[in-house]
C-alpha cells in the first residue's frame, strides 16, 4: 500500500508546538552544561559528538548540567527558509502542481516548499513571486533586477526593467523579532496570522478562495486573427466562477500577453475559453497555464503557503549578579530544552526565570580565599568509616568561598553506559556531601594544598564580605546548596553538543535551536 504523511501534518504539528510551549500551563527551559568536555574526548573541540537518544544518556545530561532559562512566550516563533533577493538570480514561482514529476523551474525542486519562490529584501519585508518572467521563450523563467520594496496589497511588478516578475508583499519583519528569529538559515513568519490586527489587510485582500491572478503563456499560437488587437473579458472556465482574462495579440498575430483581469473565485482547476470570448484560434491555437492559489488566496494563511514546518527557540545567557546560576570563567560545549521540569524536592512545575542544576558548598577556613580547585578535579568528603562522598569542581569563587560541583556516577562503580567498573573507586553509592556526619568522618574539603570545611552557620542567599554584598544563587542551609530544579525530572527534548565556550562575565550568548517537523 501507498501512502504519505503530507507537509500539512508537518505545519499542524509545528503550529501546535508552539500552542503548548506558549501555554502558561507549560514551563520549557533551556539549559547549558558539560564543562571540560575535551577532558572526556579530546577531539571534542573538533568534532563534537553526536549526542544518543536514549534515557540512559539523558540520566547523563542531568547529570553536568549546569543551568536553566526559562523560554518566555515571545521566545518561540514558527520560521521557514530564508531566501534574500539578490539581483541577477532566477526565483521559481509560486505554482499550486509542483511534484516529482512536474518539478519546478528553474531549482528543480520536487516540491513547493522546497522551491525559491518567496523572497525577504533588505527592508526585511517578504514577498511571495507569483510570475518569474516565464512565458515560450524563458520557460526557467528570467533573471530578477528590480528588488521588490513597495507594501501594496495587489501583486504587482517592483520595477520598470521590464523583467517579468509579479510580486506579492506578504509581511514585514518586526524590528524585535530580527533579533530573536532571525538567522542564516531561517526567517521568522507573523505569530497567531489568524487574527493578529498587524496583518490584517493582507489577510482580507485574499479575498474569496480560488481568486485567480496569474496566467502564464504555454504557446504563442500562430496566425490569431487581426494583428496589434486587445480582447478584453475572455472567460476563464473551471469550477469557480468570474475569472476573466484580458489578451494582447501583437504584431504578428500572436500571443503578445495576458493578464487576469477579475479574479472570480472558487477555482481548483480551469482553462482560457477561447471560443466563450470570441478570440480567434489560428493555425495554431496558443496555450496557456492557470496558476491556483492557495486555499483561501495569497495571504490568508501564511503558514500554509509558505510552509512554516520548523520552531525557531530563542534564549539568551546573561550574566547576572544577583543570580549567578550561569557560571563564567568555565566552558559550556552542551545546549538544550526540557519540557516542565519541577521545583527541586517537589512534583510542581519550575517556574523560576532561572535556575541552577548544580549542587554547592560554602566552604570556610584559612586560606579559602587563595584555594584552587581545577575544573573537574575530583573532591571528596569522609562521611564515616568506608563511606566517601565524590564529586566533580564545576566552578570555585574565591570571593564568596562557593564550590560548586556535579556528581560522576563513572566513580562509584558504574561507566556512562550503565556496565558495571570492576574497579570503582568510591563503592556503589553516589554520597551527597553533607555538614553532618557520623563517627569516623572530616568535614574537610581540599583544593589545592589548603583544607577547608564546609561553613555549618551559614545559612541563606548572600553574603556580606567587607561591606559588599554577594549573592549566591542558591539557597543554602548550614553551607550546603542542593540544586532549584530537581534532577531527572521533566523532559529533555532538544539535545546540542557544540564545541566548547568559555563565558567569561562580560558576553552574553544567544541560543537558537531550530526544531523542525
């Protein structure tokens, strides 16, 4: 049996997306992590892995990560192709029968929406090309020479080259959405097009569906009656009704042009009815192509006619002082998004605007304010007899005394992949660190040469260290912080591994993940 899963499920399924990442009864988050990845591969920084799909592996991604961001509902955008005009190239056009047999010109595309047949111009407006300047002599069409630049609703040529295209404005980009959606490779289409008021008159100069507007010359003919002659209201005949046509026949009685000269409405097919308009038909009786427009005309949907299948996601990573959960001074060479993750210790959704997925010690003692803890050196604590807590340093602040830090389930007895280690090197339970424990353990902590502990009367947010106030992101009590969200929770549904970044407190990084149906 034949069968297909047509573009229009692809849309549906990108439309609602965005519906429930949109939904206040959802929280969506990107996050960050993986520091020191050469450190697990060292041709990481020259070609990242790809990452599994597996829930294994999202245990793994728990595991390093490091911070979240929620996405606002103005951070997701459905987005198509970008294809900017550029004078001397030859667009396709918009034709309703492209297929795999019926390819379009000149691209080849087997497919409307992998065609050339829209355009953004330098003023970011966006125009959809309905004529390409195809007719007998061109039918790849010709080059495009003048940018389209107007905002009239009516398709139109944009210039006086006489280059043969019709093109019909669409929308313009907001200045704030070019930030955000705008990319190399994709472009953002209008939110909620249904109803938004910005766009308005170009939804109702769509009209009634099956409005005809363009017609293209298949065959000249040869010999069409009196030369240099002008036949106006030729019918176009179909299952719509109204369409007319106008026909110029030129010097030597043949097809000079034709233009639609009322759009009529209703029509999924039709043909030029020569003899219903008293036009002659020569020794060679001339053809033409009826070009169908979207359901509904140009511009009543724009998702469907431009074929917006692909969620454009943007985050953006700032420092902040009073929130510190995006550490600097480190690397990041892992990006993604999860899906309603909860509050730590809790089943409610996490709804803080960002959170940290590390755990952290506020650590005392002579000389904390000199100590070195390397990046992903291993830490431990004696919790008793035979018992080690172990972790990994994700960051140390000499200032404040905060280690922060993850836990490699690798060193208590099992490898990434869930095989048992012949050899661990800490037992078969990962300890949480901890300002109580029982006879026989240390509450010190080692970085570098210098011993420190954990600072048991410290409790709170911030901190005051010579009359200024730093704040620590995280809630700790007794000097030990456990994580804002809770760890395996929620879903993780993007997963990026790119080469390592090393923040440091004075950039900012824009995340732009492309989901695409």
């Amino acid at each position: 049996m034949a069968a297909i899963i047509t573009d229009q499920l692809r849309i549906l399924n990108a439309k609602s997306f965005v519906s429930v990442a949109t939904s206040s009864a959802n929280a969506f988050y990107t996050f960050v992590g993986l520091t020191n990845a050469t450190d697990y591969d060292s041709n990481w920084n020259i070609n990242p892995p790809a990452p599994k799909d597996c829930f294994d592996e999202e245990n793994g991604y728990w595991d390093n990560m490091i911070a979240l961001k929620k996405i606002k509902a103005d951070d997701v955008k459905q987005v198509v192709q970008k294809v900017t005009w550029s004078s001397g190239t030859t667009y396709d056009m918009y034709r309703h029968d492209i297929n795999r047999t019926n390819t379009s010109k000149p691209s080849g595309a087997t497919s409307l929406y992998s065609a050339n047949y829209y355009v953004l111009n330098k003023d970011y407006k966006v125009y959809i090309c309905l004529q390409n300047g195809t007719d007998p002599e061109n039918p790849d069409g010709r080059p495009s020479l003048d940018e389209p630049t107007f905002t009239d609703l009516e398709p139109k040529a944009a210039g006086t080259s006489g280059d043969g295209y019709i093109w019909k404005y669409l929308y313009t980009i907001n200045p704030s959405d070019i930030v955000k959606f705008d990319s190399v490779n994709f472009m953002p289409v209008p939110k909620d097009w249904e109803s938004n008021s910005d766009n308005a008159s170009v939804r109702l100069n769509a009209a009634s569906s099956g409005q005809l507007k363009i017609v293209t010359i298949t065959n000249r003919g040869v010999g069409l009656g009196t030369a240099n002659r002008t036949y106006t209201r030729v019918p176009i005949k179909g299952d719509g009704i109204g369409a007319e046509a106008t026909i110029i026949v030129n010097n030597d009685s043949k097809i000079e042009s034709v233009t639609v000269s009322n759009g009529g409405s209703g029509y999924t097919y039709g043909t030029v009815d020569l003899v219903a308009g008293n036009f002659p038909t020569g020794s060679t009786r001339p053809a033409f192509n009826i070009i169908i427009p979207p359901q509904g005309g140009h511009g009543a949907d724009i998702y469907r006619e431009l074929g917006a299948f692909n969620v454009l996601i943007y985050s953006r990573i700032e420092n902040d002082t009073q929130n510190p959960d995006f550490i600097t001074g480190n690397q990041i060479a892992r990006a993604g998004i999860i899906q309603n993750p909860q509050s730590y210790n809790a089943t409610s959704i996490l709804s803080l605007e960002k959170a940290s997925a590390l755990n952290a010690l506020k650590l005392t003692g002579a000389g904390y304010s000199s100590a070195i803890f390397t990046s992903n050196s291993l830490i431990t604590q004696t919790i008793g007899i035979g018992s080690t807590a172990v972790g990994r340093v994700v960051s140390y602040d000499q200032n404040t005394g905060v280690l922060k830090y993850w836990q490699d389930r690798n060193l208590v007895g099992f490898n990434t992949d869930a095989t048992q280690n012949t050899s661990p090197m800490y037992g078969f339970n990962l300890l949480p660190f901890t300002n109580s424990i029982g006879s026989g353990g240390s509450l010190n902590i080692v970085g570098g040469s210098v011993s420190l502990s954990i600072s048991t009367n410290f409790t709170g947010v911030s901190t005051v260290i010579n009359s200024r106030t730093y704040y620590l992101g995280q809630s700790f009590v007794g000097g030990v912080a456990n994580p804002e969200v809770q760890p395996n929770s929620g879903k993780i549904i993007y997963v990026d591994n790119r080469p390592s970044i090393t923040r440091s407190i004075n950039q900012k990084e824009d995340i732009k993940v492309i989901l695409q149906f």
